[in-house]
C-alpha cells in the first residue's frame, strides 16, 4: 500500500501539533543565553554549560489557554498552537517579504520577455548536449550555494527549470532538483557561506574561511555524485517515461506559444542584472547585508528592466502582481514551517533536546562523536531548519565539546555545516524544500523517493570525510 502524505499546509501543521503535544511530555529546560557581535551583526548566544531544568506547570486550564506562570514552564495549549502558524507568519516575515518581491521582479523579467528569450537561447545552442546543460546549470547554482548561501533566491527559478526539463524531454522531478538539489548541496558543502560556516567558524573562534581546501574537495566530491545521480536518472527517463517518479503526473506550462527572439534590449537587461546581483553578493560579504537590503537590490532590477524594456506603468504593475502571486504559497511555506520552532520554544523543550544530544556524545569514542555531531545537527535541522539559527543554538555548546572530546573545533563546524544542510533536502519543515516543490507540482512523498537515494550516498560520502578529518585533525 503506497503512502499519500497530505497537502504541504497539512502536513505541517500536523508536524506543530505533535511538537505541541510533546512540550506537555518533554521536560522543559533552557540555557543562558547573550547577545555577542558575530561576522559584523549581534546574535543572540547560548552560553555552554548553563542548562538548567525548568519546572512544567500543568493544568486542565492549561490545555486550552497556554498559561504564564513566573519561573516554571507551561505547555502549549490549544490557543497557543492556533497561534503559532501566524506567530511563525510574523517571525520569518523578512523571508516571506523577500520571496514576495522577487516573485514580482521576475514577473518583470518575465513580462518583457527577457526570460523566455534568453532560456530558448541556451536551449537552442544545448538542445541536443542536455548532459553539458545539467553539468553547467548544477555547478553554476551550486556554487551559488556554496560560497554565498543561496537558497530562497533561487525559489523563482524553479518554473524556469521546468521549462528547461520539459524541452530536454525530462520530468518534474529533474526540473526542479536542477535548481534546488544543486543550490542544497552547495549550501551543505558550504565554502565560504555566510550564513552557515562563517557564522559557525566565528562562534567557535576560528579564523573565517578557514580549512578551504578540505571543504573545496567536499564540495567537488558532492557534485560530482549529485551530477552522476541526476544524469542517471535523466537517461532513464528519457529511454522510458513511465520511469519518471511522477510517471502520469500532467506537465502543462503556461509560456507563450512563440517565444520571443533574443534582442539588444533583453541582452542589456541580463547584464544589468547581473551586475546588479553581483554587487548584491558582494554587498552581502563585504557590508553585511541581509534580505532588506538584498530585497532592495532586486527592486532595482525590476526597475531596470522596467525602463530599458520601455513597459508602460500598468504593464509593470500587473506583472509585479502576477509575479507575487505565484509566489503566495511559496512564502506561506515558510512561515508554516517557522511555527515549529515557535512551539518548542514556547514549551521550553528546544533548549533540553539540545542538552540530551550533547551529554550523550561526550561519553563515546572520538570518530563515534564526531559521526554523533552529524546525526545529531541533521536530526535537530528539523526542529530548526535555519542555517544561522541553528549555528547560534548548537555552535556555543559543539565547540567546547569538542575539545572536551579531543576534536578540532573545525571538525565540530564541518559536522555542523554537513548536518544543517543535507537533511534540509527531506525534511517537510524546510521553508524552501516545501516551497520549490509546491512552485513544481511535485508531491512530498514522489520527492523522497527521488531523493533519498542520493541523500543517503550525500551522508556517506560526509560521513567519510568526517572520519578523515578526525584522523587529520582538521584545523
């Protein structure tokens, strides 16, 4: 009997009551916690060894108002887990805003015919080479992922890559993991991604970019497997259709049926564009930006566009609109998704997770704890599925535990980075998994069977590298 997980706003909402129940079972415990200048902004810091257990006030009364009672913890109630999804809504508003606004500068890119022509271009010249297509497209959002931690930019992409898989006689499937997969398994191998190893190499006072060689390699040995797998199944489909994991599924696209030739015009957009995206990438590493300002940097492509395009006023609106529109549950997404975190910090279990995985680790074998690091960072990705929040959590606790433990703290940072990133493939409480599938028209469970394979030989293969550094003494 074949499984059916529900509908993406469903299941996560499934997934925040079954955290709202288990703040009721879990003993409730919580770190002292400090505001500490990180990479040139202030985070809020766990203090190691500062766990201490909170008492958890129980009532009837409690199960349907969440009370408030000085220095004891309370469950979530019934109100409280009502609340949470538009209480996630509000905590990751700056992703949401971020995906509404370049959801609509796409659509202006879409509307002076900028996209289509460029896309036919490339498909045109590749047409017949979509393997050297696959290989180009997957390194170039790869390393996106990998240097600057690109994630929720590339959400818009996805129906563009539909449109490149539909023409090289692929799925769904392939479509939309030519953007996210790449960009995913970039983000986990990450080099110099800000937003993960450089936060985590901070916190645990080692110098930025540091190990770059070791994590080059990681990151080559990931493509290449993730190329190998994606080529594979391509190649299978391609001989037999009916192989497609979403064998029978429709894969209509709305595009015009002429699509428009590749002009100066759309030639001066793109490079205007990049220019403008390669400050903004810049900006990002150099002056700290973060999504306002990245959001405004694309505002200034729509802009662009808009003029060098020539489109009137009421064009440029109604494709702006159009653009947010096909976005709406994209963002949603990730404020649903937001709203599991907001539940087991309500109930104070978070804290006592993290405290139970780290005191198991310190009393087994050194290449035992540094595997244990990884288990434990991908199991807890699902409960904080933020790159940088997850290194502001569990980066002051893994540091001194690896020392305790006679591990590198670089090796504490690689567990940490391998971790927060592969699982980010599977898990349903990813913001931009559950968006890009939604964008696709991919079903949850069709995904798994498309990916955990490859996640597993992902695993393996950090897995192999985790033992090497142990071994080397990653420094």
């Amino acid at each position: 009997m074949r499984i059916k997980i529900p509908h993406v706003f469903a299941l996560l909402t499934f997934v925040v009551f079954v955290c709202s129940v288990s703040t009721w079972l879990v003993p409730s415990g919580e770190f002292e916690r400090e505001r500490r200048m990180v990479g040139g902004s202030e985070r809020t810091m766990v203090v190691a060894g500062t766990y201490e257990t909170v008492p958890k006030h129980r009532s009837v009364r409690g199960l349907v108002f969440s009370e408030n009672v000085p220095d004891e913890a309370t469950p979530v109630g019934l109100d409280g887990f009502l609340s949470a999804i538009p209480r996630g809504m509000i905590a990751a508003a700056d992703i949401i805003f971020f995906i509404f606004i370049i959801g609509g500068v796409f659509g202006v890119l879409q509307q002076t015919g900028t996209i289509p022509a460029v896309l036919h271009a490339v498909l045109d010249k590749l047409r017949d080479r979509w393997q050297l297509l696959t290989i180009v497209l997957m390194v170039l959002m790869g390393i996106g992922g990998s240097t600057l931690g690109m994630g929720e930019e590339f959400i818009p992409l996805v129906p563009i890559f539909l449109i490149v898989a539909r023409e090289i006689r692929c799925d769904r499937i392939y479509g939309a993991a030519l953007v996210y997969v790449a960009g995913a398994v970039g983000f986990a191998a990450a080099t110099t991604n800000p937003f993960t190893v450089n936060i985590a190499q901070s916190i645990a006072g080692l110098p930025l970019n540091s190990a770059i060689g070791f994590r080059l390699v990681f990151f080559a040995c990931c493509m290449a497997v993730t190329i190998v797998y994606m080529l594979r199944y391509g190649a299978k489909i391609r001989r037999d259709p009916g192989a497609s994991f979403v064998a029978g599924e429709d894969f209509e696209i709305d595009e015009a049926v002429e699509p428009p030739k590749l002009t100066r015009s759309h030639v001066t957009i793109v490079a205007a564009c990049i220019a403008i995206f390669v400050f903004i990438l810049w900006a990002v590493q150099a002056r700290g930006w973060w999504l306002p300002e990245m959001a405004g940097g694309f505002i200034l492509m729509g802009l662009v566009a808009i003029v060098v395009g020539r489109m009137p006023i009421a064009d440029a609106t109604r494709s702006v609109v159009r653009g947010m529109e096909e976005m709406t549950v994209a963002a949603l997404v990730v404020g649903f998704a937001r709203a599991v975190t907001v539940v087991m910090e309500d109930g104070l279990i978070l804290d006592t997770l993290i405290q139970s995985a780290s005191s198991v680790l310190a009393d087994v074998p050194r290449l035992v704890a540094a595997e244990g690091m990884l288990v434990f960072q991908a199991t807890l990705n699902f409960f904080i599925p933020s790159g940088s929040g997850q290194a502001a959590v569990t980066m002051p606790l893994m540091a001194p535990l690896a020392d305790v433990l006679g591990l590198t703290r670089q090796t504490a940072v690689f567990a940490f980075t391998c971790g927060d990133g592969f699982s980010n493939m599977v898990i349903p409480t990813s913001g931009i998994l559950m968006a890009s599938l939604g964008l696709a028209g991919v079903p949850y469970e069709r995904w798994l069977r498309f990916m955990v394979p490859l996640l597993l030989q992902l695993i393996a293969v950090a897995a192999v590298f985790m033992a090497v550094a142990v071994i080397i003494g990653l420094d």
